[in-house]
C-alpha cells in the first residue's frame, strides 16, 4: 500500500475518479472532510459504492467518525455489510478503546449476513495516543496497522511540522511500536498538494524507517508516492538473491549464509521478504506489510 488516496464520502462525483486514480488504495473519508449535516447521505452513499464495486481495484478503506461520536454505530451499521478491506479508525488512545471498537464491529458483523470481519487501520493523532501506541497496535489481532495523522499531533501544539527533526522523532517511535506488533505503519497525508517537495520530504523519512506507504488527499500525490515507496530493481533483485540463497541453506541447515560477500542471518532475510511483499513479487512471505 504505497498510496492511499483520501476521497471525501460526501464527494459521490469523485468516487469512481479516486477508484481509478492507480492508488493502491482509495480511503473514503466520513470523518473530518464531512460536515454534520451530510453525515447520513455520505455514509449511505459510500456503502452503496463499496457494494457495488468491481472485484479488481484498489484496497478499499474507510475512515467512520470516532468511538463515542454520534455517527460512530451508524457508520458500523451502513459500512460493515458493503466488507470493506479496513476500516480506518481515528481518535484512539488506549488499548480498551482498541477493544470496545473490536466489539462494537463484531456486534454489526454479527447483525449484517455475508458481512467479513474488518480489519482496523486505527490513527495515531495524540501525544497520549503516541504514547501507548504498541498498545494500541498489539491490542487485538485485528488491527492491521498504524496510520500517523500529523496535522492533529503537531497543529495543536505548534510543533513545526516543516522540521525533519520533528517528523523522524514522531515516526521512529510510530515504527518501533508497529514493529513490536508486527503490524504495519502508514505515513499521514502531506496537506498542500501544490507542494511535491514537501511531500517527498516527510514520505523519504516515513520510507527510511520502514513505514509502507503514505496518504494522499490529491491524485497528483499518488505518483510522487509511488516514486518514494516502490522498492528500486536493485533492492528487489538482491531479495530475490537473498530468499533463493536462504532456500538452499535451509536445505543445509544452515542459519547464516552469505549473499554477495555479506553474511546473512534472519533479520537481514526479514528484510529481503518484506521488499518483495511490499512489490507484491514472487518468493515474499506472508508479512503485515504486504
């Protein structure tokens, strides 16, 4: 998921545009982009997308509004049935919150026949939302990754967002708490998309810390995401070398073994799997990244 593009749910005209617009993903937004009073037209016309789209495309997100929010169980309600991929959830700080929202779907899964279990792409947004957020990741296996939102961990507390310092400081500890759940992170949108250097700015420092993939709020921004998180051939053919090579000293029982004059041991042949999950190439394990 290299690009997920954000279309606002109550922008139906735009719809089959964003699902065309080669993201790997198209994230329909009924959270901040929604006024109130669209709240229920947006939600109704989302699902009815969602239900009626074509087997091949894009991973389909959805961002409901928050745990506690008027809006929250008849996002479930409308959402669950049309078995979108995740389900984007903003505003958790805790682990039990992580929990009651696992409930609160299970209970509109249960309600809704055909319906799938979800899995959760849950935003972190808030310094306490930061700072427990291996627990949030680890709360459930349901919980597929985590999605850094920037403009709501920064703006209100006048942190320059501007400062490189300041996004790696943020996104190392958002990697390392994914990492220890084995789930994946994804990079918050950049919010000027006239701004290509701006971009690539925040999305070379999310990709250098093994972030996935970044949002985008403009198709123009799925390209110049595409151009950061596609692993380069050079980078994908020493994987390849390096899961052929870990075929041939598993059958020697052999736990290191070297590549290109390198020794190898599992981490190294952790990586080499995760950049063909990432390419969707042949010879990639089965990672959160993927």
């Amino acid at each position: 998921m290299r690009s997920k593009l954000f279309v606002p749910g109550a922008r139906p005209d735009l719809f089959a545009k964003a699902w065309s617009s080669g993201a790997d993903a198209v994230s329909f937004d009924l959270e901040d982009s929604v006024a109130q009073e669209r709240k229920a037209r947006a939600r109704a016309d989302v699902a009815a997308f969602l239900a009626s789209r074509p087997d091949a495309g894009p991973l389909a997100i959805v961002r409901i509004n928050a745990p506690g929010s008027a809006h929250f169980a008849a996002d479930l309600a409308a959402i669950v049935p049309a078995r979108p991929g995740l389900l984007n959830v903003p505003k958790l700080e805790s682990a039990a919150q992580v929990r009651e929202v696992v409930a609160h779907v299970e209970s509109a899964v249960a309600r809704a026949p055909g319906a799938a279990m979800p899995r959760l792409l849950v935003n972190i947004e808030t310094p306490r939302g930061l700072r427990h957020a291996a627990e949030i990741a680890a709360a459930h296996p349901c919980v597929a990754g985590l999605q850094l939102g920037l403009g709501d961990l920064f703006e209100p507390q006048g942190i320059r967002r501007d400062d490189p310092a300041n996004l790696h400081a943020v996104m190392f500890r958002l990697a390392l708490a994914a990492a220890e759940a084995g789930v994946f992170a994804c990079d918050g949108a950049h919010p000027d998309f006239r701004d290509p250097a701006g971009f690539e700015r925040e999305a070379r420092i999310a990709q250098g810390l093994g972030f996935i993939g970044k949002s985008c709020i403009h198709p123009r921004q799925v390209e110049w995401a595409h151009a950061v998180f596609t692993p380069d051939p050079e980078a994908l053919d020493w994987a390849r070398r390096v899961v052929a090579a870990a075929a041939e000293a598993r059958a020697q029982s052999l736990a290191a073994f070297a590549v290109d004059g390198r020794m190898v041991d599992p981490p190294y042949l952790r990586r080499a799997e995760r950049l063909l999950a990432q390419a969707g190439a042949p010879g990639a394990a089965d990672t959160p990244a993927s």
